[in-house]
C-alpha cells in the first residue's frame, strides 16, 4: 500500500477484473510485493499468529453457536453435551476453550515486542493505538464468553465484573441494572452476553483490517527502530515472510494441539463444572489467567471505586504511551537504562498476575519472614507499573545517553548488528 | 445576476438554512431512534413485575438463617439469638465504617443503629399484633456483598455473621460492614408484616 503499485495483470480475465475491481492487487501490494524490512526476527511473527488465532476463534465459535442454547436453565447441559454427545464437540470446544488463552498468549509477546522495540513511536502512533482497541475487545469477548457455559466461574464472574460499574457514582445502579437486564445477573443477562460474544469478534476482525491499513503505510518497524531508507533494506514480504510467518505459525498450533489433546483444563478452573448458583459464591473466585494483573491492581486499592479506576487506568494509560515515552530513539536494544527497566516492567507484569491468583492476605513464598504478603506485593508492584509509563519513559528521554546505532537496516545486518564503524554513523538521528 | 437565493449575494442564504435545518432535524432523528436500542436493555415489564416476596416467619428457629431470592437477588433472613442482638446493639455508630442504616423503610441519612436494622422498622400492617422482641432479633438484608456482589458466607469473619469470601468483607449481626473492601452496609429491602408470622418484602 505504500508506494506505487507494481502488480501487472497477466491474463485477460485479471485485467477485466483489475479494471473494475482491483482486489488482486490490494492482495498482491500488501501481502505479496509489500516492502518489509529485512531484519525481521521471530518476535515479529505474531501478527501473523494472531491473525490465525482471531480465524480459529471465529471458525470454533460460529460451530459452537450451532449447538449451544443461551438460557440459564439449558446453557449448562448444552455445554456438556457439546462436551459428551456432539460429533467433535469435545474437540471443537476444547480447541475454542484453549484458543482464547493462546489468542491472549500471543497478543501479550506482540505487545511486548511492541514496547521494546518501540513500535508505539511515530509515526506508528495510530497503529497503536488501533492495537490497544483489539486488546480491549478481545478482553471484552474473553469475559462475555466465559460467563457462556454458566458455571460457578461464570457467574460469579459475571456477578463481580458487572458491579464494578456499580462502583460509579450516581449512575451505577442504573448502569448495572441496565446491563443485567433485570436486579442481577439472570437469563436477559446471559442472552445479551452471548448476543455481544457472537458480534465482538467480527468488530475485531474490522479494527485489524484498519490495523493492517495503518501498517502499511508507514511500513513495518525492525528490531533496529531505524526506518528504511533504500530498497536495500527491505524484502518483498513474499516469499521471505509468508514463509518465516508460516514457519511461526507450526511451531504455535503444535504447542496449541499440546493444550488441547493432553491438557485442555489446565488453564481453567474446577468450578466452572458446577452450575451457576445465585445463593452460593465459590470460596475462591479469580478470572482468567489473561486477566490476572488487572485484578490484583484492582485490589490493590483499598476503596472500591479507586480500584475500579486504577484498573481501567492500567489499561488506558496504553492509549498515550507514544507520547509518554520521550527517547528519541526508538528500539530499546540501543537503550541500556530503558532496556532494564523493560525488563523489570515485563517481571512485574508476570509477578502482578501471580499476587491476583493468590489471596490477597497470603505471604509471598520468600518474602513471608519480612512480612510481605501478596497484598503488600501487588500494591508495590502496581506502582511499578504506572511508574514505569508516567515517570520513567518520560524522564529517560532526558537523561539517557543511547549507545550508537548503525547506519542502516542493510548495514546492521551485514555487521551482524554492530554499530557503524566511527565516523560512519550520524551523530544523531530524530526519531529513530 | 444576483439574488437573494445564491451564494454570491454573500452573507447567509436561504439554502444555508435549509442544510442546517434539515442536517439539524436528521441528528435529532438520529438521536431518536438510538434510545429504544438503548432502552431495550433496561429490565422488562415483567422482570419488573417480580415485586414482593413472602416469608413464613414460623419456620424459623432462633440462630437460624435461611437464604430467600427477592427480585431476583439472595436475601438473608436471620433470626438473631439474644447474644447476637446484644453484641450488635453494643457497637458504637461512630466507629463504623459505614454509619448509615441503608434501610429501604427509614430515611437515607438514617444511622446504622441496630434497631434501625432490625425489622423494628417494617410496617405492620392493620390489626396484625407482633412482639418487639420477635421484630428486634428478626434481621433481612440484601446477601449480596456491597462490594462486588458476592453472597458473603454464613458464622465466619471475625464478627461472628458473614465473611466474602470473594475480597475478604467481614460484616456483623447486623450485616453492618466493619473490615474489609465494601464500602456500605448490606442493603434493607422495604418489609411489611402481612400477619403475626408473615413477612412480606416489597
């Protein structure tokens, strides 16, 4: 999509076609000649992972859809049978089940990868952004469609993620009332939520379309975060990329068939194969491992409407991170102060989501002699969390010296990554 | 060749206001039409219609508690023992966490006395004759938590009534909050005595 298009129809019908309606050469510009830059390595291959991941969920789900029935007294039983009676249904539910998990598995290394190497940055920004909106509507389809087989989990689920609006002044009850359809969550509710499961992943499939879009035009970044200056630097994304792509995409599905042959409840919860009951909650209710950061910096405020807001500030706080990070350099491998505090923010992350699967008042194995419990923990980790958008990338922009950057994408790879030869190299290159 | 009508006569025109008019009647027809589609989610008539519960005090013993839905939600009914009422009765309203009743039959800044939780403030209604003392150890509370919504679990906590088990809420015998992530009291629904050992909610 960027730069001139260089697909020539060859055959009579493909010229009529092109003529009229030049979606041959939509494919052809953005997936086959498209200019990609040659340094790609394999953190770059979950785009292409995730697209799988979104078919496959779209694919399971609309065959689950076939056999499932959203009403509180059959959603259960219809999930069992899909599980006992329908031909493959064990199969495809488990493949929709594990699916969802993998699909947030994916997302999280593309988001990563985007952090460290400065994706975010301009001009990617709305790129970014776009990718942010994904993220929000898969974990909206995730929650809607875990509430679905209405187990213990589900509800209750359900019951806890509603009333976090609730916690909105004045409007809350009219808000969770509205969204249950009634005074708790009931059949309206698990009716509207199935409605909205089935929707949200063809609003996804739109916004990666616009992702893609705002993709091509400024073109991919590289592990090096300096943007391509010659053809030199690229490769046609076909063959060299459908094919590295390709090979990512095997290795994915053998660890996706792992989950779902030899362990497909690994990742969920025993209580889910309980009934939805309104008179009983769980003795322990936690989401989703996907979702496990958010929860415990939701408890790690002590006032629940300050909870609710640090959380969804969590995930806002993304949407302006392009313009909260001030380096003017954009891959992290030359930054060695961001590249450390990266690193801590990925193990904070991971460290975040362990605190929101323990109780809160827990000693964390180690720490339990000092005193800290998985409370303590998940608070001095949240505040790591912000601090590391807020504080950190917006002071290291200043105080950073970056180590020096090769010339180009062509010439980092022909150096096996070495910076230029001295002298070679710009002394400093704006937003790169 | 200029008139009042085209554009060259400068200034503001007739076909101006006809843009800005109908451009003006077409968002708020807009605007119209997305309020069913935004209403049709709010509960339904006969979700609505859901409006009392009855509940037959006789098989009820002192200390014990049964779990009923009204309006779709679990409500506790507690028979409260002496030592229980006593225990509630003792608390200081000052040092609450929450210091208001929360009682759908009293005023909202009503305090959360033990009494202004007990069913002493149900109506009675005409000619049915109860005791004070059946009314005062009588206690009916929403059971879903104030914080996320949970049904808090019965004789734990360190008060003695209903711990959540979800984020840890302790709440006493007078499902009044006193630690933990709730920020209210359980919630009193409007209660009526129909007859001697009936209790309407409602």
């Amino acid at each position: 999509m960027s730069g001139p298009s260089t697909y020539e129809p060859k055959t009579g019908f493909t010229r009529w076609l092109d003529s009229r309606l030049p979606i041959v050469r939509l494919g052809w510009d953005s997936f086959v000649d498209y200019p990609t830059p040659r340094n790609l390595n394999y953190w770059y291959t979950f785009g292409g992972i995730l697209t799988v991941c979104l078919m496959i969920q779209i694919i399971t789900g609309i065959v689950l859809a076939m056999h499932y029935v959203p009403h509180i007294d059959y959603a259960f039983a219809s999930v069992q049978r899909i599980d006992r009676d329908v031909n493959f249904g064990w199969l495809i539910r488990s493949i929709h089940a594990v699916g969802a998990s993998m699909f947030f598995l994916a997302v999280y290394m593309h988001i990563f990868r985007g952090m460290y190497y400065g994706s975010y940055k301009a001009p990617r920004e709305i790129l970014w952004i776009l990718g942010v909106v994904i993220y929000l509507l898969m974990m909206a389809a995730a929650f809607l469609g875990y509430v679905l087989p209405w187990g213990q989990m589900s509800f209750w689920g359900a019951m806890v993620i509603t009333n976090l609006f609730g916690a909105l002044p004045l409007i809350g009850e009219p808000v969770t009332q509205w969204l249950w359809g009634g005074f708790s969550v009931g059949n309206e509710t698990l009716n509207r939520f199935f409605s909205l499961h089935y929707l949200i992943p063809f609003l996804i499939a739109g916004v990666v379309g616009l992702h893609i879009w705002a993709l091509h035009v400024p073109g991919n970044n590289n592990p090096t975060g300096i943007s391509v200056k010659t053809k030199a630097d690229t490769l046609p994304f076909h063959p060299y990329y459908t094919v590295k792509d390709g090979f990512a995409i095997v290795v994915f599905l053998i660890i996706f068939a792992g989950f779902v042959f030899y362990a497909p409840e690994v990742l969920g919860h025993a209580d889910n194969y309980i009934e939805a009951d309104p008179l009983v909650t769980p003795a322990m209710i936690v989401p989703e491992w996907y979702l496990l950061p958010f929860y415990a910096i939701l408890r790690a405020v002590p006032d629940k409407l300050g909870g609710v807001i640090l959380m969804f500030a969590a995930i806002g706080v993304l949407f302006i991170l392009p313009w909260l990070d001030t380096s003017k350099v954009r891959s992290m491998r030359y930054r060695p102060m961001a590249r450390w505090f990266f690193g801590f923010f990925v193990v904070a992350c991971l460290g975040l989501g362990w605190a929101g699967a323990e109780l809160p008042d827990t000693m964390v194995p180690g720490l339990g002699a000092l005193g800290v419990d998985f409370l303590l923990f998940g608070r001095v980790l949240t505040v790591y969390y912000f601090a590391y958008f807020l504080v950190i990338l917006p002071l290291l922009g200043f105080v950073e010296k970056p180590s020096p950057r090769p010339a180009s994408i062509e010439e980092s790879v022909l150096n096996g990554d070495k910076p230029a030869k001295a002298g070679a190299a710009p002394a400093a290159q704006p937003a790169e | 060749m200029t008139d009042e009508n085209t554009p060259e006569g400068g200034g503001e025109t007739r076909r101006d206001f006809i843009h800005i008019a109908a451009a003006s009647m077409a968002a708020i027809g807009g605007a119209a039409v997305i309020w069913p589609f935004i209403d049709q989610m709010n509960p339904a008539a006969d979700t609505l219609a859901l409006g009392t519960t009855d509940i037959a005090l006789g098989e009820l013993e002192e200390g014990q508690e049964v779990t009923i839905m009204f309006r779709s939600m679990p409500h506790f009914v507690r028979l409260r023992s002496a030592s229980e009422v006593e225990d509630a009765a003792n608390v200081q309203v000052s040092s609450l966490p929450d210091r208001l009743a929360r009682n759908r039959n009293l005023d909202d800044n009503a305090p959360a006395t033990d009494d202004n939780r007990s069913a002493l403030t149900a109506e009675i209604a005409d000619g049915v004759e109860i005791s004070d003392d059946l009314r005062r150890s009588l206690l009916v509370t929403s059971a879903s938590c104030t914080h996320l919504g949970c049904v808090p679990t019965e004789g734990a906590g360190e008060f003695g009534a209903w711990f959540c088990p979800c984020h840890g809420s302790h709440y006493d015998t007078s499902g009044r909050i006193r630690r933990g992530p709730a920020p209210e009291n359980l919630p009193i629904p409007p209660m009526t005595f129909i007859s001697a050992t009936t209790l309407r909610l409602g």
